[in-house]
C-alpha cells in the first residue's frame, strides 16, 4: 500500500481508543463520589458470532472500570423468562445499562423484548422511547451505538456532512434507519442530504454515483464496488459477512459490503474492514453507559 492510500484509511480502533480515553475521567468521576457505572449483558443460546461480540464487550468494560455482568440463557427459554430476567435488571440500582444481544431465538420477538428494556437503561438505544427521541432530534435519548460509532468517525476524520449527498444502503432498523435520521438533523455533524437505497431501489449505482458520503449496511459481501462510486468518495462499510477463503484454516473470512482493496485508490476516505465501524459500536456503548451512570446519579 502506497502512503497516499494509507492517508485515506480511517483508523476506528484508534479513533474508539480516544473515546475510551476521554470516558476515563469521567468513569473516575463517578467512582469518586461512589458510583460505579454497570453494564448487564442478556446472551440467549449459543450463536457463535454473539459469543464473540459479548466477549469483546466485556473485556472493553475491564479496561474502562465499567462493572459488568452477563447473563446466559438458554436456546430454549421461553419470551416470558426472558422478559422476567430483564425486569430484575430494570430493578437493579447497581446496573446502569442493561444490553439484550441479538440476533434472539427466533420465538422470541425482538420487539418486545427492547420495548421492556427501561428507556433510562437502554444503552443499545432500541426501545421505542430512545427511537422517538432519536427522530425529533433530542438528545437526551441514546442513540443506536453503530450509526452513533459512523457519525463520531465522520466527526473525528474531518469529513465534512453539512449539504453532502450521503447514501445509505440499507434499511434496517439497528443501522440504516436510525443512521438517516442523525445525519439529516439540524446540527454540527449531520445537516446533510439523505437517500436510504434497498432491495427495491431501481438504479442503486445511479443514486451511488452523486453520493459524497456512502454507509454500506446491507448485509451482501462485497455488494459496492468501484464502478459504482466518483473520485474522492467517503466510505463507511458497517457489514459483516462470512465468506469461503480456501486459504484460511476454517475454510472462511470476514469481508464487509465493500470491495474494499478496489475502492481504496479511488476513495477520498474509507474505514477499512475490520478495524473500522466494529470497534467504535464498542466505544458508543460504553460512552451510553457512562452517560446512562452519570444521569443516574445525579
């Protein structure tokens, strides 16, 4: 890789340390006048990609002073049993924030589940109270830690959002929805113009060509490639997909939505994949915890 290519690469472990760094004051803050912030995670069943991500989530809290715990349930129990755990959470004064990981048993339904989460403790900002919010523009809910994660490295790498055309591939209601409604908010890091594209758009490339600022959030290995986009775009690639690799010990690999080894001589910006939107999606949680303590306490 040449140095002007390099120069393009927006680093979120690095950007997502800053964050953890900044939230350590605070953290000592509240430790200080007896608060320790506390993090409930909920896992159902024994998806091995879940394992991951909680465990990731864990170890983050570690590093900050976040005390946490996690609750394993499971494949088996019942929508109610659930529900019960999350309402002794709900109770717990010593936890803050309370993170139910998806994806869930398909006969438990997400919706009602992230609805009986407490909206003061809803870190993941999936309850219909933080959604609300997120869409009249208030500040005072928590927004969804991904698209949160996309704005703070649109914020942090200087990219420009007010009047950028910005395309969002994707329409699903952890990422694409909610990350339209930031960036097309009045304010410092949004202001901008916004086409959300899906599986019914006629002419994706079309609407792709004039975008300033891509976020990929479809969920298809490798769906943007490089005839698809102009000089100088910003991109953001949210997926995560597995894809067959002979030459990996497990037969696989990660990729995101993004050809990215073609897209990056043509990009002006772009998050490579891992080691980009993934680890700030950690930081935002912790940052809404944090958030979620100092409100509790004060």
């Amino acid at each position: 890789m040449n140095t002007a290519d390099a120069s393009k690469i927006i680093d979120g472990r690095a950007i997502a340390a800053q964050i953890q760094t900044e939230l350590t004051a605070h953290v000592a803050e509240l430790k200080r006048r007896g608060v320790a912030p506390g993090l409930a995670f909920v896992r159902v069943g024994e998806d091995a990609a879940s394992k991951v991500y909680v465990g990731r989530k864990e170890k983050a809290c570690a590093e900050l002073g976040i005390v946490s715990e996690t609750h394993v349930l499971p494949d088996a129990t019942s929508e109610a049993e659930l529900l019960a755990l999350i309402g002794k959470l709900n109770s717990a004064k010593h936890l803050h924030g309370i993170l139910v990981q998806a994806p869930l048993p398909k006969h438990i339904r997400e919706s009602v589940v992230f609805s009986t989460v407490l909206p003061a403790k809803d870190v993941d900002g999936f309850h219909p109270v933080n959604v609300g919010k997120l869409m009249l523009g208030d500040d005072t809910g928590f927004k969804p830690c991904t698209p949160a994660g996309v704005v703070e490295l649109l914020v942090r790498s200087g990219v420009p959002t007010t009047g950028a055309e910005v395309v969002i591939l994707g329409r699903g209601n952890i990422v694409g929805k909610p990350m339209a409604a930031m960036l097309c908010q009045k304010g410092r890091s949004a202001n901008s113009t916004v086409t959300i594209c899906h599986s019914a758009t006629r002419d994706v490339k079309a609407h792709c060509l004039r975008a300033d600022i891509i976020v990929a959030a479809m969920g298809v290995a490798e769906f943007l490639k490089a005839d698809m986009v102009k000089p100088g775009v910003v991109i953001m690639d949210v997926g995560v997909n597995r894809v067959p690799d002979a030459t990996s010990k497990t037969g696989t690999k990660l990729v995101g939505d993004v050809d990215y080894k073609n897209l990056l001589p043509i990009a002006g910006k772009i998050t490579p994949n891992p080691g980009g939107v993934g680890p700030m999606t950690i930081a935002m949680l912790l940052q809404n915890t944090v958030r979620a303590a100092e409100r509790a306490a004060a």
